[in-house]
C-alpha cells in the first residue's frame, strides 16, 4: 500500500495553471517554477528521471522545489539568527510570502513565537518576495492555520486548516476547509466553507 500512495503521489502536478485559477503546495513562485522546468513533463509533474537531481541538496533544483513546497526562506541580515523549536540556530525565515511589500523582516516571518522579538524590524529589499502579479485566484495549503477560515488576501487563500492537528481546540479547532470558487477574481470569506474534525 505504501508503495501505490508514492506512485500516486509522483503522478501528481507540482503546480496547476488553469483558465481561472491557480493551485500550488505553498508557495507560488516563478522563479522556482522557471528553474524547475528542465525536471517537469508538460503537466508540470516532475519526470521519472529527474528524481535523484531533486533530492539532492545541493542540485540546482532542489531548493525550488523546496519553495513551492514548503514556502519561501529568505536570509536574514547578517548577525541575526533564532532558534527553531527544536533550538537550533537559523539564519533563514520562512516569510509570509502574500503579504504587500514595504514590511520587514519580522512582519513576515513565521517563527516559533519565543523567536520573533530576534528577527529584525528592517524592511526587506523589493527584489527579495516575490508579489503575486496576477488577477487569477490562487489557492495553497500547507500553512497549518487556525481560526476562521478566510482568504489571505483578495488573491490568495489557505486551505490548510490543521485537520491533522489534534491538540487544538475551541476556535482553533481543526477544520477541514474547502472554497466554493465560482468565477470571481476577488476571494471572499463568504465562500470560504469547512467542517470542524470529528476528533477535535
């Protein structure tokens, strides 16, 4: 069984372009879309050859796969470090990539909360995040969030809401969370629908 879910999952698209909207993992990126494309077929899912280049650390392509997976890292300046949940130092933040720009370093990251007083209030340089240039809705999961399921933003919505998370309750319940997507460009909570986990 193990084995069919992994050949199912290397069937999958890393990415779906369609007429009215978007759907990525995490994070919508094209330069990671554009660095990835040598390893993709023309459905965007990633060849059976190009497996072994993906995992390796060090290969062109695996830290674009690793943002549209797992979201983008940025650098923080120098000297500036925080400790992950397990207590290892990290000089690289996970960013709240669909927030406007002009914010800083410490608006956008998504650190453990004992950690956000060490990331600096400097603003991040204009080349760094990568917007979202586009009247197409986009959808991502991954996020983990919690709360009342609404749309990041006019463009973007989360549909993670932490089904697997059984430790949360009251309104950070796990949800398992849906958009009804009727041809609108603009993303509205209205839309928004989940049910609470039976385990919660």
């Amino acid at each position: 069984m193990h084995q069919e879910h992994i050949a199912w999952f290397r069937q999958l698209p890393l990415f779906l372009e369609l007429d009215g909207f978007r759907v990525v993992h995490a994070c919508w990126h094209p330069p990671s879309m554009a660095a990835l494309q040598p390893y993709l077929d023309n459905q965007n899912c990633i060849l059976p050859s190009a497996w072994p280049a993906l995992t390796r650390t060090q290969g062109a392509g695996f830290e674009a796969l690793e943002t549209l997976l797992k979201g983008l890292e940025i650098a923080l300046p120098a000297g500036y470090d925080f400790l992950d949940k397990d207590g290892h130092p990290r000089r690289r933040i996970r960013t709240r990539w669909w927030e406007m720009e002009g914010l800083t370093y410490r608006d956008l990251a998504m650190v453990p909360a004992e950690a956000i007083e060490t990331i600096p209030h400097m603003p991040i340089p204009d080349d760094v995040l990568p917007g979202y240039d586009s009247d197409k809705p986009l959808f991502v999961g991954h996020y983990w969030l919690t709360g009342t399921p609404a749309p990041l933003n006019q463009q973007i919505a989360c549909l993670d809401y932490s089904i697997a998370a059984e430790r949360l309750s009251g309104d950070d319940a796990p949800k398992l969370c849906a958009y009804r997507w009727q041809g609108e460009t603009v993303l509205t909570s209205e839309h928004m629908v989940w049910v609470d986990a039976p385990f919660a």
